[in-house]
C-alpha cells in the first residue's frame, strides 16, 4: 500500500545527500499541484 511507512523510495535533500522518503507524501504532494492536461500527472 503506498501509504505504508514501510513504503520508501530514495530521495536527494538539498545537500545532495539520498534518503528514505515516504512515497505516499510523493502521491499527495504530486495530486495538490494544479494540472490541466493528463501529461501533467508524469513525473
């Protein structure tokens, strides 16, 4: 399920340094931006 804290992906900070990143704040931060063509939802 992608809202698991177990469901992680690797994430690069400011710094440049790769962490553990939740892949369901990815969905939620991705689905809050505004988009008017499906081309839009790719990442």
């Amino acid at each position: 399920m992608p809202c698991s804290e177990q469901n992680l992906y690797p994430v690069e900070d400011e710094n440049g340094e790769r962490t553990a990143g939740s892949r369901w704040e990815l969905i939620q931060t991705a689905l809050l931006n505004k988009f008017t063509r499906p081309q839009n939802l790719k990442v």
